[in-house]
C-alpha cells in the first residue's frame, strides 16, 4: 500500500498579505453600463500608469475630471494617487498593487480553515486590476499628507511590528501537489472539492531522508517579545509514525500518529517560542524514524515574530502596523539612501508621507496619523526605479447575464468554437438544443473569469460563481450544464 503524509506549519499571515475578496457572485462590483481598463500585475509593487497608455487607452481622456478616475481589485475600491486635477500630458496615475495571492482560492474549499495557506494562487500569480470612470462618486484616492514630525516629543515610538516569514512552495522542482483526503480502494480516489490540505508542497521526504528549511527573521526586536511557531501535519497511512520536529538544533514537538484509522490524520499546535532566541537565519527540521516512509510533504512553514523597522536594505517594504491610539510614530533604519525622499503609503486608509529628513540620511522618521484597526503600509524610495510602469492597459465591456437566461447553458472558449472548415460546431449544438424545446445560450469562459473570478484565469470560481448566480436572478432558472473544453489538474 502506498502511504503518503503530508507536514504543514501554519499561522495566520500578521503581516496582513493577502486582499480579502468581497461578495458573493464576484460581479457585485461592476457597472454594466461603464467600460472597465484591465491591468495586469504579476508582483508586488508600486505601478505608474503615463499620459502615453492612458491617452492611447480611454477616449477624449482631456475631458476626463481626474477625480472621477476609480479602480477595483478582487470586488472592491482601490486606492489610486492621481498627479494633477486636471489633465495633459505629464498626467499620471500611480497605485500600490500585489500580485495573485491565494485568498481568492478560499472559497473553494469545502469548509473554512482547509486550505493551508494564501501566500500562493493555485492558477496563476497575475492579478488583475480594473480601471474606470465614476463621475460624481466617492472614488478611493490617495490624498497626500504631511509627515507631522513636529509631534516625535509628545509620541511614544513605536520599536517593531509583527512580521511572519512564510515558507512555501510553487509548481516546479520536483515539488508535489497534495490533493486533500485520500480514499483506498486499490488506488488513491480524491474528492473533486478542494479538501484538508490540498496545496503545492515538497518533494516526498521520510525515512533516512529528513527535511530541513531555514526560517528567516532579520531584524527581529529582542526586548522580550514572545515568537511563535505554528505547526499542522497530515499524514495518509495505516502505520504508526513519531514525526520529531526541531527549531535551531533543540527538540520542539513530536506529532504521535497510531493512524489504526487508515487515511487522513491530522494534528495540529501552536507554541511559543522564547523571547529573543530566533537567529538572523533559523533552521526547522522535520524527520521519521528510520524504516518508515519517504511520503511525507511539508507544504507550508512560518515564524511569527516581532521586528524592528529594519527593512533589510530593500527599495520597498510592505507591512501591518496593529491597532493602536493617536498618531504613531517610528524610525526605519537599513532602507535605501538615495538623492530622492522615501514615500510611504497607507494602502488601507488611502494616504502618502513623504519623508521630511535629509534625503542622504537614515533612519527615516515617519509620523502618521490616527486610524481605527491595523493598517497596511508599503515603503519606497523616491526613484523611478522603485515602481513599474504600465505599458498596455485592455478595454472590457461586461456582459449582463440577466438579458442571456436559459435553461441549457454551454460554457464554452470561442478559440475552440470553430471545425477546420470553419462551421461554429458549438453554435449548432445550441441551435439543436433550442429546436428541441430546450433554450439553449453560450457563454464564453473568459467572461465568466473576468466576471464571477475577478480576473483569475483558469479559476474553476468562475464557472461555480456563474451557475450560482443564474440560479439565484434568472427568472428562468438554468436545468443543464455543458462545458466543453479540456480538465487539467493543477500537477
């Protein structure tokens, strides 16, 4: 019998990564009777949009009152700086924006907490971000406000924030996709629902073959804060198995699996770790006895500790600052000194600081103004070189599915309509349907995945969010489904 297990080390993202999605269909957002601009972004950055693209792009853009410029990402307002109040040519739009994170992923799976983590997208890192025009409406842009510096002798400084390193891994290098639950019956069935830890994860180790990662936690604040380490393991097999779990060379915790049950067992804990004992680089190893399988997948691992505002040298830095009252004022220190002044973006509230101390001297100290709950910020140098620019911007129109309703809906892609003699061999099928009795429409996939998926291609979201959607506003309701295409599994 083939025994497979599967390690996970999890802890909820404190660094606030991941931009939850809104609404229940996913086209709660859109304005039917508006035309939406479509970018992608396939990192995490800042993102400046030229007169050149945004000219070439919208139609009589001189007419256009700035103000009225509004982007959606994931279902909901985002915040946008625009450089002038009115338009020519030294026009532009700059906004912070990340690539395709794994929050969009979460709704697939079949009950809340299976899916190990949101740092990877099981289908694409591309996200996708939708500009348009909202004349008259309460549009999210950033207003830019000063570094209020004159307050530092009132305001106790803020000396870290919560940080998680995460640990995971992409389809590539011989990594393994772990499908959820399995079920014997002479070979390994899955369930067709996202299941109990299905993600990308390590290649197979166990045995003689222990595995071992190392953790970072640069800059880590040792005035006594408690680190902690959250660790969940899977494991497929009807043997025992003592599964030791080490950080930085001392023993942490042993998963017991007696597994007389057979298929998926889990555990899961999550401890402290000493105060002011990470290293600069850290080491997990995991490892079973001698003898036992080489099944085993580590699919996730994270530290979450506090750290000081020691950004690492990068030209841009993104974190959660947690709740707190008043101004909040801190020093970052080991960021880029160029001749240009540091930006900071409040991405959750909409504003931008810029930095008021010599360009050539660190550290940099920021004052920002009082907020309710934690707030995402993101650091840049002043330098073009810290943003990326965007070269293509697509026009979309969206379809309203409320004018298209039937009772037999065939999804389909129109670069497969066609035979080689040319004949819509899919048309036909639905002219069939419909001279049968049966109303039969089709619709194209990539509608749906701009639609119901926010953008994210080949997500099986947008056909469930589509069906649900019909069902719930057609007066007709929808009684067949046909898809024609090619089901791929993501390994």
């Amino acid at each position: 019998m083939r025994k497979i297990y599967t390690l996970i080390l999890a802890i909820c993202l404190a660094c606030g990564a991941i931009a939850q999605h809104v609404g229940t269909y996913g086209n709660e957002w859109i304005d039917y009777s508006k035309v939406y601009y479509k970018i992608k972004v396939p990192a995490d950055s800042v993102y400046h949009i030229p007169y050149t693209v945004l000219n070439n792009t919208i139609p009589n853009l001189s007419s256009v009152n700035p103000a009225d410029f509004a982007m959606y990402h994931n279902g909901a307002l985002w915040p946008i700086y625009t450089s002038a109040a009115t338009i020519d040519s030294t026009f532009y739009i700059d906004f912070y924006a990340k690539r395709n994170y794994g929050d969009v992923d979460s709704v697939l799976y079949d009950r809340p907490g299976q899916q190990p983590h949101q740092m990877l997208n099981l289908f694409t890192d591309t996200a996708i971000y939708y500009l348009t025009l909202r004349p008259g409406a309460n549009n999210f842009h950033y207003q830019v406000v000063p570094n209020d510096t004159a307050a530092i002798p009132s305001l106790t400084e803020d000396l870290y924030h919560w940080f998680v390193f995460p640990y995971y891994f992409a389809p590539c290098c011989n990594n393994k996709y772990t499908k959820g639950a399995s079920f014997y019956t002479g070979d390994y069935l899955y369930k067709a629902l996202y299941d109990d830890g299905e993600c990308w994860g390590s290649n197979y180790w166990g045995g003689t073959t222990p595995f071992s990662y190392a953790m970072d936690a640069r800059g880590a604040y040792l005035g006594g804060m408690i680190d902690t380490v959250t660790v969940k393991l899977y494991t497929r097999t009807w043997a025992p198995h003592n599964i030791a779990v080490t950080f930085n060379g001392t023993p942490f915790y042993t998963f017991n699996f007696d597994n007389s049950g057979g298929g998926l067992c889990y555990q899961q804990i999550s401890l402290p770790y000493p105060a002011g004992s990470l290293n600069t680089s850290n080491t997990m190893s995991l490892s079973d006895p001698p003898g036992s399988t080489t099944g085993n997948v580590l699919a996730y691992g994270e530290i979450k500790y506090a750290r000081k505002y020691d950004f690492d040298g990068r030209s841009g830095f993104r974190w959660r600052m947690q709740a707190g009252n008043g101004e909040r004022y801190f020093r970052v220190s080991n960021f880029p000194v160029t001749t240009a002044q540091p930006l900071l973006y409040d991405i959750t509230n909409g504003y931008i600081i810029r930095s008021t101390d010599p360009p050539a001297t660190l550290p940099k100290k920021f004052v920002i103004p009082a907020a309710a709950g934690d707030r995402e910020l993101y650091l840049r140098t002043g330098l073009a070189a810290s943003y990326r620019t965007v070269t293509r911007m697509d026009s979309i129109t969206f379809q309203n599915y409320n004018a298209t309703p039937a009772r037999y809906i065939i999804i389909t892609h129109n670069s497969i309509r066609k035979d080689s003699t040319g004949l819509d061999v899919v048309q036909s099928y639905a002219d069939y349907r419909t001279s049968n009795g049966i109303n039969a429409a089709i619709y194209d996939i990539d509608q749906l995945y701009e639609q119901f998926a926010y953008g994210v291609r080949k997500s099986p979201l947008a056909i469930r969010n589509f069906i649900e959607y019909a069902y719930d506003h057609w007066s007709q309701k929808p009684e067949y489904l046909f898809v024609i295409g090619k089901g791929r599994t993501p390994d």
